[in-house]
C-alpha cells in the first residue's frame, strides 16, 4: 500500500518487480538464506537489498529474512522519494514514512482489548522514519514468543523489522517482557515501541502514544 502526492503506481510497481526478482535470484543461489534463523554471512557480491537485509539482521541476531518486508518498504519508500516529498509505504504491517505534518500509525493486536486503540504520533522532524511491528499472534510470520504485537520505531524500516522480530522472539511471557526491553533500548538505531501481550502493554523510547476513537483507557504497565 503506497500512498504519495501523485498517482505513481507504475513506478512502484516496476521497483517491486526488480528488488523481488534480485531477491528471488539470490535464494535460489543460496537457499540457506531463505531458511536460516541465524545471522547470516556478508557478501559483497550480493543485491543491494540482500546486503541491507543482513546489515540489519546481524545487529539483532536474527535470520535474514526477518528484515525482508521492512527492506522491501525502505528501497520502495526511498525510491519513490525522487517523485514524491510525501509517501508512505505499507508493506503488511511494516511502514516507511515520510510526511510533511504528525502523522498517527495505529497499533494492530489481533483479539487484545488494546488493539487499535493506541496509536504512535511520528513527527516530521524525525522522518524518513520505520515503524514495523511483529506478532505472535497476528499473520504468518514466525514469531518464538507470545506478543500480540511488538512494534519498533527506528531510522529505518529495515533495522524497526528486525528488531520487532528479535524483541517478538524474546517475549516468551509476561514476565520476560522488561528483560527484552532492556536488551532491546541497548541499540542507538531504535528510537522507541510498544510492546502488546493480552491486556498488557509496556512502551519505551521517545516516542509519543495517543488514544484512538472513543475506547476506555487501556490497562498498561509502565517499563
């Protein structure tokens, strides 16, 4: 989902069809790095996009491929910079943001109480900015942990997709939630997140939360 000052549908799909077809080309050179969940090796003989992949993935611990749908917004969202001062980039729950005024993400949590009545309030001044989120709960991809969400503002899209998914891993339960946090605002690139489990919600960083619609005050726990 891509929304801009102008229609620019064909170049957003002509950028989509050259970073998935390079993509698709390198696993099936190296299919390890479609299937591993460890950091995987440098290569600077690869695309650019796998290059930013596993950057950003080697910083949290993670495979590869738990940066792809954040990469993927990062080339898009940049790319069509040289068209547009504004564009977002919505790539199934990972966000590239560039705008001239506020904007509100809202934070989806599957069947939590807290889902979509909390939104995170991005500031120009902050942008190009990444926001992603992972969940255990929501969507088809891997999670180790049991959060509805877990959703990371950072520089880029690329680095907020790792770090939702190494953060997502580390929360096997409620009380393993301020444990990951502690690890994860280690990292100068993170910016700040919330996490969501059930009826609980823990933020940090400097970011700016705001009510959404005319639901009561969620039950949260300050980390």
């Amino acid at each position: 989902m891509v929304s801009a000052s102008r229609d620019l549908s064909a170049q957003t799909r002509d950028m989509v069809h050259t970073i998935r077809s390079e993509l698709e080309d390198y696993i099936r050179s190296k299919p390890d790095f479609y299937t591993t969940l460890l950091p995987y090796p440098e290569d600077p003989f690869a695309p650019e996009i796998v290059k930013e992949m596993i950057s950003a993935t080697r910083t949290f611990d993670v495979g590869p491929m738990a940066a792809v749908a954040g990469t993927i917004a990062d080339f898009v969202g940049s790319g069509l910079l040289d068209y547009s001062e504004e564009v977002i980039v919505e790539n199934g729950g990972d966000i590239f943001l560039k705008t001239a005024r506020p904007t509100t993400v809202s934070v989806y949590a599957g069947d939590s109480p807290l889902s979509n009545a909390l939104g995170l309030i991005a500031d120009p001044s902050q942008m190009p900015l990444g926001i992603c989120t992972s969940s255990a709960t929501v969507g088809h991809s891997l999670s180790l942990g049991v959060a509805d969400a877990v959703c990371v503002v950072a520089q880029s899209a690329s680095v907020a997709d790792a770090a939702a998914t190494a953060l997502g891993n580390r929360i096997t339960n409620k009380q393993a939630l301020k444990q990951g946090l502690e690890v994860i605002r280690e990292f100068e690139a993170i910016k700040g997140g919330i996490v969501i489990t059930g009826k609980t919600m823990a933020a940090w960083g400097d970011i700016e939360l705001t009510m959404i619609g005319k639901r009561r005050r969620p039950i949260a726990q300050r980390v």
